[in-house]
C-alpha cells in the first residue's frame, strides 16, 4: 500500500487554527485539502492559517481547493492565510491574480530567471506551541 501524499495536521487555538499540510496537493488529494478547511468552518473557527512550508508540489487543483476554502471562509466572516506557498503555488497565484483572495498572505515574488539573488524566508506562523498530530492523511472521496 503506497504512503499518503498528504497529510493534514490541525492546531486549534479558540476561533484560530493553524493547518499545515505536508506533502502534494494536486488532483487526487485536493479534495482532502477542501475538506479539512470546511471542518474547520463547521468548527466555529473563523481565522485559519495554511502553513504551506513542507508542500513539495501544487498544481491548479490544490488552487483551486485553496481558493473555495478562501471564499467559503469569507462568506463566514472569517479569513484564510496561507503561509509560506511552494514557489510553483506562489507562481499560480500571480499568474491567476487572484493573491487578493488570501488576504494577510504573503507571496514573495520570485527573482528573476538567472538574477540567483537569494529570497528571505518569511517568519514562522503564528501558534505552534502543540507538537503536531496528523489530523487526516490519505484519501477523501
């Protein structure tokens, strides 16, 4: 049986949480992006950080799972950041323009080709005081 390309960890705090997902997002585990953001909106939680530091790959169905949980998060009052995005993630974004939607989220922009100037790290996301438990792994369907 082949390994989980994601997995799903979740720190709550009140109303915040933090999600950090690890691995691919792309066609086959988007869908369990998608739904582990809506649990956290039937949780009552309204502030949701994605630590997107240990994502190896996202194509545009990882957005797109991004981007419903952005705008289901907005319908309830509540607001979606993403942290640290994979350079191809922050490149979809740009290119897509739609960075709006992620408000608070910052995507540094790439240097370009050939310059080898060196992009700063952002700072860590706030609340990790937990050791983190895989909250999901694997397949949602």
């Amino acid at each position: 049986m082949p390994l989980p390309q994601l997995t799903v960890y979740r720190h709550d705090r009140r109303t915040r949480t933090l999600i950090t997902l690890v691995g691919e997002i792309d066609l086959e585990s988007a869908p369990l992006v998608r739904a582990s953001l809506e649990w956290c909106l039937r949780d009552g939680i309204r502030t949701i950080d994605v630590d997107l530091t240990l994502v190896t790959f996202c194509d545009c169905s990882g957005l797109n799972a991004l981007l419903h949980a952005a705008q289901q998060t907005r319908a309830a009052g509540g607001t979606l950041r993403l942290h640290h995005p994979p350079p191809i993630l922050a490149r979809i974004v740009r290119l897509a323009d739609c960075g709006f939607l992620f408000p608070g989220s910052q995507f540094v922009p790439l240097p370009p080709s050939g310059s080898g100037t060196p992009v700063a790290p952002l700072p860590a996301p706030p609340h990790r005081s937990a050791p983190l438990a895989p909250v999901l792994s694997g397949d949602v369907r």
